[in-house]
C-alpha cells in the first residue's frame, strides 16, 4: 500500500503540463473563394434571378392570366426561385462574417431558405410530369389537366417542402461558437480578450447523438426529395416526351426535343456536382481528417453550391421565355417600361407603337394558345 511519501514531488511544476487549445481548421483556401464568390458572383446571380422571375411574375401579375396547369406551375416557380435568391444576400453575409439580426430572423431566414429549396426542384418535377401527361397522354390531357388540380398539387408541394424544413427551423440557433472566446492564462488569473461577440445562425444540439442523427439525416433528405427524386420523374417523363416527339418527325418537334434535352441536361449540371459533393461529405463527415483535405472538400462544396444556385436564374429562360406568348408578353413588358418613361415626351408616338405591338403579340398569342401550353413544345 502506497503513503504520500512514496510519491516524488519534488520536480512537479503546473507550468510542465501541456494545455494546446485546439481550434478549427483555418480553411484559408475557402475563405479566399467565399471572399470572391460571395461578394461578387452570388451578387450577379441575384440580380440576374431577381429580374428574370420578377418579369415572369409581371407576366402573370399583368399581362396573362394562369390559364393551364403549366401556368400555376410557372408561377410557383417563379415565386420560389424569387424568394431564394432574395434571401442569398442574408446567407452569404452570415457565411462570411456575424450574423446582426437576432435569433428569430436566423430562424425564419434559414427556414425558408430550405422551404424555396425544396419547393423549386419539387415543382420542376411538376412540370415535366404535367409535359408528360400534355404530350404523351394527350387523350387524357384535357380531363387531367385542370387547374384545380395544379392548384392543389402546388399546396401538396409547398406543404411538403415545409415539412420537410422543420427540422431547419427547429435546429438553426443564433449563439456565439466556443471557439471565438479566445482566453489567455498568465501567471496571476485567467484574461478573456475584450474582443465583441462574434454570434452565427447555425446548427445547435444539445447531445452528441441528436447531432449524429441531424447531421445525416438532413443531407440525406435534401439529397433524396431535393434532388434525385427530381431528376427520376424528369428522367422519366422526358424520356417518353422525346421518344414521342422523335416519332412525329415535324421540324417543330424536333426543335421541341432539344428543348427537352436542354431543360434535363441544365438540371443535372446545376445540381449533380454540389450533390455529389454534399453526397461525399454526409458519408465521410465522422471521419477525421487532416485540415488540407477538409479545405478542400469546402472550397468544392462552396463553388458546386454556387453552380447549383445559377439555375434559378435559367429556370426563366428554360420554362417560360423559350415559348413564343412569354416572349410576346416580354416584349410588351420591355415596351410599356419604355413607353413609361418617355410618356412626356412623345405619348402619341408611344401609344401608337405599344398599340401595334399589343395586336401584334395578342395575334400570335392566340394562334400559338392552341395547345393551352406556356412552354415550347
């Protein structure tokens, strides 16, 4: 049996242990990406989104009425691609520096983040399901066709999307992260540094396993409904719209296929690389690994999610002004905006010419609403 005096203290001494405080990797390569892409590119992608959806929804608002199912899908498009990319801007700024905005606007911001997320792949599948059914299906098109039915599916859609984002709102916290309190030991007392708070909106759990199980089920879940989901009914549906078109053998149809291809092949590049990216971080996200290797694995993830964020600024071009009545349409929008500023300077002359055009585009609008489609095909 050991006393205190079989212990030697003679040389121990607090300074011999060795206290390292540990902090995050510094990512410096992801960090000078973020500085360019977030500032400068997610810039153009907002103004290009803004004003792309916001003529679609002028569009609808003033110029057409939702007459077809593809109409109140557009529309809905439109609306969630819309309030994506009004809400980058707050995200990026989170990414980059503090969050200022307390924590019930992190929650809602990044909630519905994640709700236009998930409602604007889900209503891409939408469109080419209700494609498939116009085309394919064409008997059974008009009594399937209505617009009651597109507007409960687009309230199935907004609904699950909402759903699906609880988890979002629920875990999303706005807290100050232990490593940004810097403390300093010297020889008297512990000094914490007078630097302000640095507060984030990010994830917070209380226990290990809430986080393991957050953490893989909510990649896991946007890859499954917000993306593979999505690309099998598009697969799917265009696959059979093409083999139907290809057999009608008319120019206009084949013009239609490209389209088609174009729509599917757009998709699949936004989308595939961030979601094999997010796919390869969710498998390996318990592993560790050295700082180099995660800087890496971010920088990718941070310029794929940049790519994927560019097709809500294309689902405009792809689904609406490919048709000829959304071009008409915008052309009238581009007309009255000039017509609105030259009114006191010649109103005749531009009331003339905003009238030709007007008849001009109702004309082939009417002769092109044959098949009750907004899109080309």
């Amino acid at each position: 049996m050991l006393n205190q005096s079989d212990y030697d203290y003679g040389d121990y001494n607090d300074s011999d242990l060795d206290y390292t405080l540990v902090g995050p990797c510094p990512q410096q390569n992801n960090h000078s990406v973020e500085l360019v892409v977030g500032p400068y590119v997610h810039s153009i992608i907002c103004i290009l989104g803004l004003v792309g959806n916001g003529l679609v929804i002028a569009t609808y608002a003033f110029y057409k009425r939702t007459k077809s199912m593809t109409d109140v899908y557009l529309l809905n498009v439109a609306v969630a691609d819309l309030l994506f990319v009004a809400s980058l801007p707050l995200i990026v700024y989170n990414e980059l520096w503090a969050w200022p905005m307390g924590p019930v606007a992190c929650k809602l911001l990044r909630g519905s983040y994640s709700v236009n997320l998930y409602s604007g792949t889900l209503l891409l599948a939408c469109i080419s399901a209700d494609r498939y059914v116009a085309i394919v299906q064409a008997r059974r098109s008009f009594r399937l066709r209505s617009l009651k039915y597109s507007r409960l599916i687009c309230v199935a859609v907004w609904s699950a999307a909402l759903l699906l984002s609880v988890p979002t709102f629920y875990f999303y916290n706005w807290y100050e992260p232990s490593h940004s309190r810097a403390a300093f030991m010297n020889e008297d007392e512990a000094i914490s540094t007078a630097a302000p708070p640095h507060y984030v909106c990010e994830f917070q759990f209380t226990d290990n396993a809430t986080a393991w199980r957050t953490k893989v089920a909510l990649p896991g879940t946007q890859l499954a409904a917000g993306f593979f989901l999505p690309l099998l009914v598009m697969v799917l549906c265009y696959s059979a719209i093409a083999a139907t078109l290809l057999r009608a053998r008319t120019f206009q149809r084949h013009k239609a296929v490209r389209v088609v291809l174009a729509v599917v092949a757009v998709f699949v590049a936004c989308h595939l690389p961030y979601n094999a990216t997010l796919l390869y971080e969710t498998a390996a996200m318990f592993q560790q690994r050295p700082c180099e290797e995660s800087d890496v694995l971010q920088t990718a993830k941070t310029v794929t999610q940049t790519l994927a964020y560019l097709h809500c600024c294309l689902n405009p071009v792809l689904y609406a002004f490919v048709g000829v009545k959304f071009r008409n349409h915008f052309r009238r929008i581009v007309l009255d905006l000039c017509c609105l500023g030259k009114r006191y300077i010649a109103p005749r002359r531009c009331s003339r010419v905003t009238s030709e055009i007007s008849m001009s585009g109702r004309r082939s609008v009417d002769k092109s609403s044959e098949n009750g489609s907004s899109f080309t095909m």
